[in-house]
C-alpha cells in the first residue's frame, strides 16, 4: 500500500483528471430524447468507475426516466452512515456557435477544464468517489459507512427521483446526504451552503380561434399573443413585485441577522452582474439583490412562442400563444400550493376571449435549509477551517436540488454541500469550465471530511 491517502492522490493525479475528461466526452443530455442513451452510457461509466474505486453492490437501477447508480461500502460498525448525491446528466449545449471549442471535446487551458458538464457537476460527481478509492488502497477500509446516489435527471427536475427513493427507503437510509452538486467558495474564500430555493412549474397554453387568421381582421379579431402577454404582464408589477393572489402568504420575514449575513455575501454578485454584461439589477425594491436572488421566492418567464416565426413578413393574427413559468421558492411554501396560486391567478386575469389551459412541468422541489448545529456541518465547516485557515462563510444559494428537500421529506435526513464548483464557471452557458485545482483539492477535503465524520 501508498503510504498515504495524500500521496497516492499526487501519484495518481494524471489518471483522475484524465477519467474526468472520458466523462466530459460523454454528452449526456437529460432534456434530449435522442440522448437517451448517452445517459445510460454515462451511468455505465459511473457505475464501472464506483467498482474501480471499491464500492460494493454496484447496480444500474432503472426508473421511470433515465436510471439511477447505487453503490455502497457499508464495513464501518458504529459509525454513521453517508449518502453521497450527485448527477451524470448536463444541460443541453445551445446555442452551440457561441461555443470556443465543441462542447463535448474537452480542452484543458490555464488550469481550467472546458466543457459542458464540467462544472455541473461531473468534475464533483468524481470527487466523493476518489476520495473513497484513496482511503480504501492505503488504509483499506472507510472511516464511515458510505452509500451512493447518482442520477440521470436532475437537470430535468429530477422527476423519478421522488418515487424512487419512496420504493427504495431502507437502501437509502442514512444519517447524513453529502451532496456533491455544488461548492464551497475557494482557498481564500470559503463557504459553506446552508439554504437552497424549491421550485415549480407550468406551461400556459392560449388558444383564441381556429387557425391563424388574416391580419386584416385587426381590431376585430383577438390575438393570442396579445392574451397571453397581458396575462403574464399582470403577474409583476414595473419594479417585478409579485402580484398572484396570496404568492408571499408563507415566506418567512427576513431576521435582521439573516439580513446581515446575506449583505456579507453581496459583494460577489455585483461582479457577476458586470462579468454577464447585465446593465442593472432588477426587482422588488424593498429587497436588496442579494435578498431577492438568496431569501425571496420568483416567478419567471422562460420561454414564450406563437405566431409566425420564419424570416420576413406574414400577415396573421396568431390563434395560439404559449409560455412556459417557473418559480424559485423559499421555506415554507410547497410547490404544489404555488402553483395552484398561479394557476387561479391565470385564470382570474384571462380575457373572455380566450380559452387558457395549464400543464404542470416536471421537477418540482421543495425549498431547504439545513439546521445551523448539524453535526455534519459543523464538522464540515473545522474541516474547511482547517484546509484553507480561514473560518468558511455560511451562504444561502438561489437554485435548487431537489434531492435536498426529497429525502428531509421522506426519510428525515439533513444535507450539506461538498463540492468544488465556484461562481462565474459558466455552468449552462457556453464555454463552461472547471478549475483544475480546485478538482484536486477537494479530493482531499472529502478524504478529511470522512476521518472527521468518523472521529
């Protein structure tokens, strides 16, 4: 054997950072039907590389979407079990001009990694496992027991995740979830995440005739889009104040320390909102940026479409118009509740012209929080202490993974973040990108993190 966990990450440093970039190559885009198999591939290398490392009862579960990889090491009597999370799927790579290199041919260049996926997450779904396989071949065994959790469709909301966990409740139990799908600031800046948003929703769907009817029946005829963008119009006031009938009746009023804490952590968005090339911030003006990004629920339009949509002119008055809606949630508000709010909200302002149906998206959430003295934060936060010398800061994040909120429910479990993502790394956008350095790093914060979670 390696004489230490910390030499032989150094020693096999190459061959990691060459296995994450095997699984850049793969493009496995949840959103896509014709990718479907290019999820599965990618679970396929998941689950080989989870027997590389030493993980036992390797599987390839299927559900009712893609499939999810479980695996477990479970030789630590008396110790607490951990549920490792993370994800094999990507975002689609659209719009693909706007890319530097293909996205799915990964480019290393002044210690970033580029592709897509490489910050969300597939770099962090690696970094759990080598941590594992480094304990494992130079002091052969776990300092805790560890289980893990890898799925194909979070960035589709994670739909067949609830009904998985509900079916597989005793594979899955545990005393803490790690998820990897996230980060933890950097060497000078640490952090640790406390709180993520939930989410929900809805397409809306306007019909007002037929067929598309000449534009020369104008002033007389209605148009779709025209309904439809006094419908979603209605929804903000000027300054984006959510208007639907009782959207705010359970969020939590903002604690002056809350408020504190989030203006500590203000600083970074003002440079992400120069680095994105946005002029202004935007938003209910009784809020500051950070509040409304980190403790206020949303409500955004995501896409619109209807009408003609080609090249020069063509004359009609649309007889359809749709849009899809979600909505970033806060504690205490349930995904299912919003979204009847907004659905009697639509139909309340709809014009008496139009006929408006309502489909429900897939990938509902509900919103988390972790207790400040969990023990498993607590021992995060010595261990960032320890790595960088600086006492981590605690952050609340603006988007939402569904696992979080999926087993507090259903099997009372709490979550701390450990990853090595960091802002402005372009995740879902073109020319996304990973630090190098950071992948290396975290490796060996999950290696101390697992000593202190068994100490």
């Amino acid at each position: 054997m390696t004489a230490s966990w910390q030499e032989y990450l150094h020693e096999n440093r190459a061959r990691f950072l060459n296995q994450f970039v095997d699984l850049l190559r793969i493009p496995s885009i949840s959103t896509d039907p014709e990718s479907k198999g290019e999820v599965r591939r990618a679970a396929e290398w998941t689950a080989d590389r989870l027997r590389q490392a030493g993980i036992a009862a390797v599987q390839i579960m299927e559900t009712g979407g893609h499939p999810v990889v479980y695996g477990e090491w479970l030789h630590a009597p008396g110790k607490p079990t951990l549920l490792v999370y993370g994800h094999f799927d990507v975002q689609p790579v659209d719009p693909v001009d706007l890319w530097t290199n293909p996205p799915f041919e990964p480019v290393m260049k002044d210690d970033a990694v580029y592709a897509r996926g490489a910050t969300d997450m597939k770099g962090n779904l690696l970094l759990p496992v080598i941590a594992c396989e480094a304990l494992l071949r130079t002091e052969g065994r776990l300092p805790v027991n560890v289980k893990f959790l890898f799925e194909g469709e979070e960035e589709i909301g994670s739909p067949s995740l609830a009904p998985f966990i509900a079916r597989h409740r005793e594979m899955l139990a545990c005393d803490l979830v790690v998820s990897a799908d996230g980060g933890n600031g950097s060497v000078s800046a640490p952090q640790v995440s406390v709180a993520n948003r939930g989410l929900c929703g809805l397409q809306v769907n306007l019909r007002t005739a037929r067929v598309d009817l000449h534009s020369g029946g104008g002033g007389m005829m209605p148009n779709a889009i025209h309904a439809l963008v006094e419908i979603l119009n209605a929804m903000r006031d000027a300054e984006g104040r959510i208007l639907v009938d009782g959207f705010h009746d359970e969020v939590r009023p903002l604690t002056e320390a809350e408020r504190a804490e989030i203006a500590a952590a203000s600083a970074k968005y003002e440079a992400g909102r120069l680095a994105a090339g946005v002029k202004a911030f935007f938003g209910d003006p009784d809020f500051t940026p950070a509040e409304r990004m980190l403790a206020r629920p949303t409500l955004e339009i995501n896409g619109i479409w209807g009408g003609f949509q080609g090249s020069g002119v063509k004359t009609v008055i649309p007889c359809e118009a749709h849009a899809k809606i979600t909505c970033r949630l806060v504690p205490d508000q349930r995904p299912d509740v919003i979204r009847e709010r907004v659905l009697a909200f639509i139909q309340k302002v709809a014009p008496a012209y139009a006929d408006v149906s309502v489909e429900v998206l897939p990938g509902e959430a509900d919103p988390y929080v972790i207790p400040g003295d969990n023990p498993g934060l607590l021992a995060l936060e010595r261990v960032l202490t320890e790595i960088t010398g600086t006492a981590p800061e605690r952050v609340r994040q603006g988007g939402t993974v569904p696992f979080m909120g999926m087993m507090k429910r259903a099997l009372g479990v709490e979550t701390i973040t450990l990853g090595a993502s960091q802002a402005g790394q372009r995740a879902h956008a073109p020319d996304e990108f990973f630090f190098i350095s950071d992948f290396e790093r975290v490796q060996s914060a999950y290696c101390r993190f697992l000593q202190e979670m068994g100490r």
